[in-house]
C-alpha cells in the first residue's frame, strides 16, 4: 500500500471514526481541519490546490 493510502486509512481510524456527516460539505471541512492539524503536529506545510471543474 502507499503513503497516501496509508494515511488515509489512518484519518478514517483515527481522526473520522464514529462521526456522521450530514452534508458533503460538512465532511470536506472537517478533513481539511484534520489534514492541517496533522501537518503541525509533524512539522511539515500543508497546502491545499483548488481545480477548475470546466
């Protein structure tokens, strides 16, 4: 398996479990929360990259 599926599975144990999301978009903000607390606790930038949909 590869480091991003690594830490995905870690973010879905560890940091989503047992919370339930009423809208897409509550889920998005809640992981971007978490991946940017997860880049201070290691130390490393966090950014995030926004695509056209066109």
């Amino acid at each position: 398996m590869n480091r991003i599926k690594d830490e995905w599975l870690h973010l879905k144990r560890h940091e989503l479990c047992s919370q339930l999301f009423e809208h897409e978009y509550d889920l998005a903000m809640t992981l971007m929360a978490i991946i940017e607390q997860c880049g201070q606790r290691r130390g490393y930038p966090v950014e995030r990259f926004i695509f056209n949909s066109d």
